[in-house]
C-alpha cells in the first residue's frame, strides 16, 4: 500500500462531465475496478456518471436502462428525488424502494420485500440498483444486487459521512441478525460510487459528527500526516466546509481502496485494521439494540478502549492517547458511553465473543502500536479488557 499518497489521487475538471472540482479515487481490482468521484453539488450529473459506469462494464446493459433506486425515509427527499430526475430525464426506466431508517431495516424480512419488488419488475441481470442513502441503505441495497439473479450491478451514492468514507467502498454489504452485527452479507463490488458533499448539508449535527469516527480512524490506523490535517481543521469540518470535506474524504477513500486492493475478502488479515476500535462497537451497538448508540459513537468510544488496551499491553504510551481523545472530543464525539446505558465488562465480553472476527472462541484485536500504525493482536488478557472496558462504562 502507499498510505501515503497524496490525498488529491486526480483533482479532475474534465468540461466534459461539467464537473468542477472533481476529486477522483480509483479502486483497482481488475474486472471489478471502479471508480470512486468526489464532488460538491453535482447530484443532477448522477445519470451522465452512472452511463460512464456502465460503457466500462465487460457486458453493458442496453437502453432502455431498468433501475431500482433503493433509498430511505430521511433521504427520500431530496436526494433520491434529485437522482431519480436525473435518471428520468436521461430516458432510464425507473423505479424505487423507500426503507424505514435505522438499523431495523438491515433485515432479511427488509431484503425479501425489496426481491418482491424486483420480481415485480421483471428485473434481470441487466438491472440496476442504485443506493441512495447511508449506510443502511448501502449495505441493505448491495446484498440484494449481491444475491438477485445470483449478482446484478449496483452504484452507492451515499449520502451520509459514515458512508461517505467506509461503507461505500470495498464491496462488504449485508444484513443483521438477532444475535451479531453483519453476520449475514458478501462480498459485492459497486460498479461506480458518486460521493457529493451537498447530502452532508441535511444530515443533523449527531449524524454528521458520528461519521467523523471513522475519519479519525483512518488517521489513526495508516496516516499520521492525514491525523495532524485532522487536528489543524477540526473548525473547518465543524463548518462543514466543501473543499475540507472533499480531501477528508479522498484521502479516506484512498486509504481504504489501497487495503481492499490488498485484502478484497479479508483472507490475508490485512484488510482487519480497519476494524480498529470496531470489536467493540459493535458489542455496543448490539447491546443498545441497535439505534440508542449511533455507530460512529460506538466506534469512538471503542477506539478509545483499544487505546487504552494497547497501553496496558504496553504498545503504546499515554501521550497516544491523550492525542486520540483530544480529537475525537474535538470534534463532538464520546469518549465514554452515556449515563444511560448501563453495561457492564462482562455484557460486553459475552458479546464480542459472538464477533464474526472472534476466531475458536479467541477474540482479536486491532491495537495501535504508533500513530498511523496498528497490529491485529489475538494473545490479549481478558483482565485487561475489562480494564479498558471499566474506563469507559458508565
């Protein structure tokens, strides 16, 4: 990997596309590859993208096009409305499935109402899913693509931070179960993903603030330099501003296409880092049910357990992470879970060993061993995660 490559991987104004500050990230994973455009307003160009999308596939769909946006409740308008114009004025037949938001409609009783809709079409393998939202959105929208019709294509445009920089890119997609976050999902490459910053204008304060976890993360996990740019313009992100936010999230995108370019499947281990502060988030997430704790919290507060966990196994020293829980307070995140939810070491223990990555009952852990640099350690004390736990329990 080259963690560090320049943020602007190709800074694009190609009149052609009527694209004004362009960011362009491309992922390389041969007939997979894709390209990944960052833009500011752009949202009505969405359909002169996708047709470039499709020109690159080995088999291209014919006109008239069939699509299915996939969206939700928050994003329904005006963003999915706006993609949807743009399709529809292009001459695609279009049609849309609106979710509930949250969690809840990571469902498979969620995926089986979206192949209901799918048969009604008479879609096939030449029709399109279009995700239109955040995460949820993404991963609910790709598994259906990943398993209609034994695999159709399929396009994020997400509309969320979080998604923006993590769940959009790499191709993991799927559903929960009752009893684990994920557990139910494939690997699924988008053909395309069209990130413009205008959705994060109309996502709350919370929601915004939550997808900034997995900024820092990135920082933490593989670019020292990319962490310190973090720390110079919390004020700018704070802001919202569009050329800050462009960078932030090219440099994030890169970063993890460098990782799935490596690790497409997780079977070398290395794409695992970007589970860092992840184990126990997702322990958290699914001892609030889902909702309570928004996932970019639970991913704070969980980097910082990991932080904790690698100082007591000596890998790291305090001044780590004071700087970790500077910017993640910085920025409007937790650096502990709230009053209100009530957990102790042992729930949360019980939970990470139902963790997909808990491996012959051992659980696995991505810990820090300095800025920018993090090992996936397995021989880890269970006295000291609970120690890393009792910090940041209420």
């Amino acid at each position: 990997m080259n963690s560090k490559q320049p943020a602007f991987v190709r800074d694009s104004t190609d009149e052609t596309a009527n694209f004004s500050e362009r960011l362009t990230v491309q992922v390389y994973l041969g007939p997979r590859s894709y390209e990944i455009d960052i833009v500011s307003d752009r949202l009505a160009w969405l359909a002169r993208y996708l047709e470039n999308c499709l020109v690159r596939l080995p088999s291209p769909p014919r006109r008239p096009y069939q699509l299915l946006i996939v969206t939700d409740g928050n994003v329904a308008k005006p963003h999915a409305a706006t993609v949807r114009h743009s399709l529809d004025n292009a001459g695609w037949h279009t049609e849309s499935v609106e979710l509930q938001p949250g969690e809840q409609s990571k469902s498979l009783a969620v995926v089986s109402g979206i192949y209901d809709r799918l048969v009604e079409m008479q879609a096939g393998r030449h029709t399109i899913v279009v995700a239109v939202g955040g995460g949820v959105v993404g991963d609910v929208a790709g598994f259906v693509a990943a398993t209609y019709a034994r695999g159709i294509p399929f396009i994020q445009v997400p509309t969320s931070l979080l998604a923006h920089v993590d769940s959009s890119v790499g191709g993991k997609v799927g559903v929960n179960h009752p009893r684990g976050k994920n557990l139910i999902g494939a690997f699924h490459q988008p053909i395309g993903v069209f990130i413009d910053t205008v959705t994060l204008e109309t996502l709350s304060d919370r929601d915004y603030t939550s997808g900034l976890a997995e900024v820092i993360k990135y920082g933490v996990i593989l670019d020292d330099e990319f962490f310190a740019y973090l720390e110079e313009n919390v004020g700018r992100l704070a802001a919202r501003a569009p050329n800050v936010l462009r960078r932030v999230i090219a440099r994030c995108c890169r970063l993890k296409a460098d990782i799935v370019e490596a690790d497409e499947e997780e079977r070398t281990g290395l794409r695992a880092v970007l589970n860092y502060g992840h184990t126990f988030a997702h322990a958290f997430e699914a001892l609030c049910g889902y909702g309570e704790l928004l996932h970019g919290e639970a991913v704070a507060v969980g980097m910082v357990c990991a932080g904790r966990l690698a100082e007591f196994r000596q890998l790291i020293d305090s001044s780590f992470s004071a700087r970790q829980c500077s910017l993640i307070d910085a920025v409007g995140l937790p650096t502990r879970l709230p009053a209100s939810i009530k957990l102790t070491a042992t729930d949360v223990l019980d939970r990470m060993r139902l963790d997909k990555k808990t491996v012959a009952g051992q659980l696995h852990f991505v810990l820090p061993t300095e800025l920018g640099h993090v090992e996936v350690y397995s021989d880890v004390p269970e006295t000291d995660v609970r120690s890393a736990l009792d910090e940041v329990l209420a």
